[in-house]
C-alpha cells in the first residue's frame, strides 16, 4: 500500500477501539492511538523525521538569547 500514513491511523483507532470503548475517555484513547499510528507511519514513509523533531523538542538549548 502506497499510503502509509493512512493505513497506520487507520491501525491505531483499530487498535484504540479494541483496547477500550468507552463514551469521552474512549474517545481521548482514539485520538491518542490515531495521532501515534499516523505519526509513526509517516516516520517510516519518510515523509517526517521523528529524530530531528525530537531533538528540537528536547534540546537543551533555551529560548531566545
């Protein structure tokens, strides 16, 4: 399949409804499992680096200045 991204959140919300159905919280699980199925298919898609990204997000360089 040409569209990883797709496939792995279309994976995580299977996988979220699997794991829990429940009004409001089983929503919030959805969501969670949509995001990191698709975050990690697009990873492995080449489409975005999770390295680089992480490593902004975590940097110990401060703020401005």
């Amino acid at each position: 399949m040409n569209n990883l991204t797709l496939l792995g959140v279309v994976i995580g919300l299977l996988v979220a409804l699997a794991v829990i159905i429940d009004g409001f919280s089983g929503f919030l699980w959805a969501l969670f499992f949509g995001i990191t199925g698709g975050l990690c298919a697009a990873h492995f898609e080449g489409r975005i680096d999770l390295k680089n990204l992480v490593s902004n997000v975590t940097s110990s360089r401060g703020g401005r200045g």
